[in-house]
C-alpha cells in the first residue's frame, strides 16, 4: 500500500490516500463569503484524494477572526457553491470543516459585533485578525449558558445542511486545535460543574451532541470529525489524553461515521493509541506542531495503521502535490509574507511543476 493507492469504503471512493488538510488562509470577503480566488485555489489542488476545506464559521457567534469565511447565509451557500462545482469539475472531492470559535473571538472581527463565548471564562491569549487590518489578542469569553450551548448545536446542524446544499461531499467538525469542541474536551477551557463539565463522560457530551446532531441531519456517513489528542497549540492542557480520547474514540466508533481526523502529538501518540480503538476510517495528520508532512513521514503513517494522510503546509505552494509525490520531485516553498492576504498572490498563483509562473512550459 502506497499514497498512490486508490481507497475504498463504505462512503468514500479515493483515487489516492492524499489528504488535503484544512487550513485557514483569510480570503473571504467582508461578510465571509469566498473570494473568486478561492474556487480557483480548491480547483488547483482537486488531484487530492480528499479535499478537506479551510474551517468555516456556523454562525457569526463563532466566527474567531476577521476573514475566516462563513456558512451560515444564503450567500455563503451559494458562494461555496461555485467552489464545489469547481472542484467536481475537475474530478476532484471536497468536505466542509465547520469551525466554531468559541471563546476565540471578538467584537472587532465578527459581522455581527457579539462578545465570544465558551465553555468557561477563560480568554485565549493569543492574537487574532481584526477587520480594520489591525490584530489584537482574545477579550475574555462569557461562559455558555445551557441555552447558548443548545443554540450552538443546532447551528452545527444548519451549517451542515447547507454544506450539503452546496454541494459538499461531506462535513468535518472541528473539534481539533483550541475551537469549540476542543475547548469542551480539554482540561483548562472546561471548568464547568454542569452535566457538561467534570467528569470524563460530561467532557465528551457536548462533542457527542453535536456529532449526533449532524449526522441525524445529514446522515452518519457524511459527517466526520477531526481530533487534536494532547496538543497544546493556543495555552490547551489536557493532562491526561489518553483516558479522554479513548473514550471518544471508542463512542465515535459505534456512530459509523464518514472517517475520523485524527492529528499526532510528540507527548501523545494518539495515532498509535487510538487507531485500533476506531473501526472506521482515519486520517492521520503528523505534521502538527512538527516539520512540514513528507511523503516518507506520510507512508509511515499508512504502515501504523492511517488509511488516508493529510498534507497541510505541503499543499500550499504544490498545487500539483500527487503528482510530484508521483514523480518524486521537490516541493516549492510558501511565500510567507503572503500566507495570509486578500489576493490571489501567494495563493492560488502558484505554478505546477515543469510550468512557470508565466504559464509556459
């Protein structure tokens, strides 16, 4: 079994084992819709197995940042819309990441003005994008009410529809990396006393709604979910990984979801411990917090057990990433200074290999 090899289950059919993971790079307008430019970046990289979009906001209450893009508008579908057709146009097939902030938030990047909110009371501390240009650090969250958590569910599940009105082959929750169901499971974001916090079983009950909720929507085999066991990225601790994860692990695992997205940590080794635990699929992400995925670190994974490996950074500048994993060539390097922008340089102007940036080959 290689990257190249086709992959088949219940509610996935894969020419590769190539993962594109989502990440977030800013190109949305004002009102979160998708630029122009972000068809033709999804439209690029469509030789991936998988498509795994940037996280979008449910609802502007859980929007983290200034031009994160939404799905939660009639606009938004329609705009996303033309990115699927985009991407199915070329052979290509694409998931929708629905990525509530949370506590990470603030009334300067959000469209609608609103004070994030939590599990608890517990500020980010990190920076973030303001739609003035400038950045600023996380205020302060208000802690959810059973209500606030209720109405969070049930946006999960509006965004969804709408991902699958679009188009969209399928929705991966985030509940990886600091966002809101991350920020349930973990240890210093959830000090809650209600049947939502404390115990090992009430950490997991909001993650478990909301999985439950979006597959009774959509149906179990297009909802998926990523997990970020252990990782300490924006101030996270979970001290104790290994009891948490594997009790999701083993309630997802009975849900016969479309596939679990599962991120690897140096002081967890969560793909070792948690792929046995799961019956369906799993995508391993191993470059979290370490060196950029390579091609010899992603067959590895496919040898410990991943049936499908995500690529993020690797992705950026090689739109044409299979192939050169194909034809064993060099990767580009990312522009940094234009990581993140509202144009298409240093996105989606990025050449194949063999054809310059002109278009000559």
């Amino acid at each position: 079994m290689s990257l190249l090899t086709p992959y088949r289950s219940r509610t996935l059919d894969l020419p590769n084992r190539v993962v594109m993971a989502p990440m977030t790079r800013l190109r949305s307008e004002p009102d979160g819709s998708p630029t122009v430019d972000v068809a033709d970046y999804y439209r690029q990289r469509a030789s991936a197995g998988l498509i795994v979009s940037e996280g979008m906001w449910p609802h502007p209450s859980g929007q983290s940042e200034a031009w994160v893009p939404g799905l939660a508008t009639d606009r938004h579908e329609r705009a996303w819309a033309r990115v699927v057709d985009a991407v199915h146009a070329e052979g290509g097939r694409i998931v929708a990441q629905l990525m509530h902030g949370g506590r990470k938030g603030h009334p300067g990047a959000r469209i609608d003005g609103s004070i994030p909110a939590g599990p608890s009371a517990v500020p980010d501390g990190d920076v973030l994008h303001l739609l003035d240009g400038s950045k600023t650090t996380w205020p302060r969250p208000a802690a959810m009410t059973a209500t606030d958590i209720a109405r969070a569910i049930e946006q999960y599940v509006a965004s969804a529809r709408r991902a699958v009105a679009a188009g969209f082959d399928g929705v991966e929750l985030h509940g990886a990396n600091s966002y809101l169901i991350h920020q349930f499971l973990a240890d210093n974001t959830n000090l809650r006393t209600d049947r939502y916090g404390g115990s090992t079983a009430n950490r997991l009950r909001f993650a478990l709604e909301v999985v439950d909720a979006v597959s009774d929507a959509i149906g179990a085999g297009r909802t998926a979910i990523r997990l970020s066991p252990g990782n300490p990225q924006f101030s996270m601790i979970e001290h104790d990984p290994a009891t948490l994860y594997r009790a999701l692990v083993g309630e997802l695992s009975d849900r016969d979801l479309m596939y679990l997205h599962l991120t690897d940590n140096d002081d967890y080794p969560a793909l070792g411990d948690l792929r046995p635990r799961f019956a369906g699929t799993v995508i391993a992400n191993v470059g979290e917090n370490r060196a950029p995925t390579s091609a010899t670190a992603a067959e590895l994974a496919l040898c410990n057990g991943a049936d499908l490996v995500s690529f993020g950074r690797a992705f950026i500048a090689n739109p044409d990433l299979v192939e050169r994993i194909r034809r064993s060539l060099p990767l580009a390097a990312i522009r940094e200074d234009v990581l993140y922008g509202r144009t298409a340089e240093g996105y989606s102007d990025y050449p194949c290999a063999g054809i310059s940036a002109g278009g000559d080959r």
